[in-house]
C-alpha cells in the first residue's frame, strides 16, 4: 500500500530558478510530444499509437536537438513522457479528455521525479533531490524511511511557495478493532454530527477571511485594469502580482485550514469507530439553492467523504455510504414518520412514542441503523 505525504520545501534562490527551469521544460517535452502525435495522427489515422519505449527514445532524440533539456532532472522530463501516454490510454478507454496542452501563463506548476537517490537527512529537516541538492523541508509526518520513498512530485502554487508530495510504501496500518459503529450526519451549522451525540462545529474560514479577501481582490481588479490600459503585461506588472500573491496566500490559508481541520475530525473518527456511515450526499443538486450555495460549498463535503473513506480502506475499518432519504424525518427510536420541517426546526418531539429529538443526532442514529442493516446483509 502506498501513502502521499506532503511537505513544504524551502529552496535558495538558485534551486528556485533550477525548479521553474524544470517546470518549462517539462512542459516544453509535454507540448512537443503531444504537437508530435496530433500531427502524425492527422497525417495517418490508421496508425497505432506510440508505446512509451518508442516515445522515450523520441525524447533521446529531442534532447540532442534541445541540448538544454539536460540541465534539469532527466527523470521528470521521462515521467512527463510517461504521463501522456497515460493520458491517451485513459482517453482511449473513456476515462478521461482528450490531453490538452500546457501553458505556462498557469501559476501552479509541477514535476515528478523517480530518482532513487531521494533520501531525507537524519532529522528529517533537510531532502535530497536530483539536481538540485539538498534542500531545507518540513513534513506533515515524521519517520519516513528512506528505504520506502517511491517517487517525490514538487509543485509551485500560486501563492509561489514550493511544496513537495512524496509517494511511500507502507506496511500494515491496520488499527485494532473497538466493535463501535457510528452514523455521521453532515451539516452546515455543524460540520459533522455523530449517532454518539458529538458535534464537530464549522469554521465558516470563508466568513472568517471575508475582509482580508475583499481588501486584496478589489486592488487586484484595479491593478489588473490599469495595466491592461498601459499595455503592460500582467506577467511583469509588479504591483498586479503583489496583489495576486497576497490573494493566493490567503485562499491558500484557508484552504490549508480547511483540510487540516478535516484530516484531524476523520482520523479521530477511524480511530474510534471500526463501521462508520455516513450519508450519500448529492451536493451539486443541493448548491442549486442560492442561498445555501456558498455554506455548502464552503463546507467540503466532498473531502471529508473522500478522507474518510481511504483512511477506512487502509485501516481496516468498513465505510458505508447511505441513501440520505427521510433520514431527519423518521423518528429513530420507533420508527414513524413525523414529516418534512424546515431548517429553523433543530429539534423536535415524535408525535407517536413521545420521543424529544436533535434533528442532527436523530438522522445520524437513522444512518447508523440503515448502515448496520447494509453491513449484516453483506
């Protein structure tokens, strides 16, 4: 089994030039191999594609005719190789689009190198990689054994900090077993509410940096305009890019606030639990509701679903996705239906057995008991 485990690296300025130099040029192969395929595509549809063997010897053959292709990291020029031909065998079996090609207007930017000789130093504060040395990092898990790093991916995003994510095999991670099973209802107020009566509140991060956001994009419209009206490009316009910078931070701040706080909530969950349930939400028909868009969309979703679930899987624990159909209208205890109500009402009494209920807690106990019934059945 394998792991991503994400870091930010620190680079000196002469390792930042040789990073940005690998993004170019591995984007330069990418355009070049893809340009290559189309036109040979068009010239004779009734060839067979490429294998990736023939592809990277097409490449030997670049780097002869671009001697500047070997000044940067030979393995992430050849994976970026490897990751077209991977793209078309996806399109071919309908999987995905058709590849596009890259530009380098995008900030964001990444590699991925395949080099052995990666290794983290022995407190782990420094990492080696091609071509660029060593060079100061600081990871989100300690430990790592050098003797299981697979592949490392550096990427710029646009807030122009560096990052790295390295791939590692893992062992067994499976945790010991608790016999507790839980139903998780998601919310807006709260962002998680479990059958056990716990509440996870939401950040609300977007209302949080509302200000902050406001101030740096109103001075990004104006700069972006005013370059515009002196023809100058927005690539070389310094007060637009200090403006952009500042937005992306924040955005990005949010963003690494959001999944921390996510990460922490679904691993004290798989710790806890051995069967978690959790409801089968359809989330882009609920964002046609405008004013619950942006609570929802701020909410994620989707990314605690996705947590949970692959932590369940390399755990050893059972994840259940419900049908959220009447789970906040049926009475958990006896099982009647009490009707629609609306999202003023946060608790309620069964008109049938007398019951008072949370409404969170009551559809969380109702996921619970349909996932148990799923789990028996299987």
């Amino acid at each position: 089994m394998y792991k991503g485990i994400e870091g930010k690296i620190y680079p000196n300025k002469d390792q930042q030039v040789l990073i940005n130099q690998t993004f170019g040029h591995s984007r330069f192969v990418w355009n070049q191999m893809l340009n290559m395929l189309n036109t040979r595509y068009e010239n004779n549809p009734d060839l067979n594609m490429l294998s990736f063997s023939k592809l990277s010897s097409l490449l030997t053959q670049m780097k002869k005719e671009y001697a500047w292709l070997k000044d940067v990291d030979s393995k992430a020029l050849q994976n970026s190789v490897k990751t077209l031909r991977e793209t078309f065998d996806r399109f071919f079996k309908k999987q995905s689009n058709y590849p596009r090609f890259k530009s380098g207007k995008i900030h964001k930017q990444s590699y991925k190198t395949l080099e052995r000789t990666i290794r983290f130093n022995h407190n782990q504060k420094y990492i080696k990689l091609p071509k660029l040395g060593w060079v100061k990092c600081r990871m989100s898990l300690n430990h790592i054994n050098n003797n299981n790093i697979k592949s490392v991916t550096v990427t710029r995003k646009s807030n122009n900090n560096y990052y790295i994510s390295v791939l590692v095999e893992c062992e067994n991670q499976e945790l010991p077993k608790t016999d507790k099973i839980v139903g998780v209802d998601l919310g807006l107020a709260d962002l998680a509410i479990t059958s056990d009566g716990i509440k996870y509140p939401s950040l609300y991060l977007d209302r949080k940096y509302k200000k902050q956001l406001h101030y740096w994009e109103k001075r990004l419209a104006r700069r972006r305009i005013q370059a515009k009206n002196e023809g100058i490009d927005l690539r070389s316009a310094k007060n637009y890019q200090k403006a952009r910078i500042q937005v992306a931070k924040l955005n990005q701040k949010i963003k690494d606030t959001r999944k921390d706080y996510l990460h922490k909530i679904t691993t004290e969950l798989v710790e806890t639990y051995d069967v978690i349930c959790i409801e089968d939400l359809r989330t882009s028909n609920m964002m046609k509701n405008s004013k619950l868009a942006q609570n929802i969309a701020s909410q994620s979703w989707r990314m605690f679903r996705t947590l949970l679930e692959y932590k369940c899987l390399a755990y050893g624990k059972e994840f259940i996705a419900v049908n959220p159909y009447k789970t906040s209208q049926i009475c958990s205890s006896c099982g009647s239906e009490t009707g629609k109500k609306p999202l003023n009402i946060r608790s309620f009494i069964c008109p049938e057995c007398n019951t008072p209920h949370d409404r969170d807690i009551n559809a969380s106990k109702n996921i619970r008991n349909i996932g148990l019934g799923m789990s028996l059945s299987q």
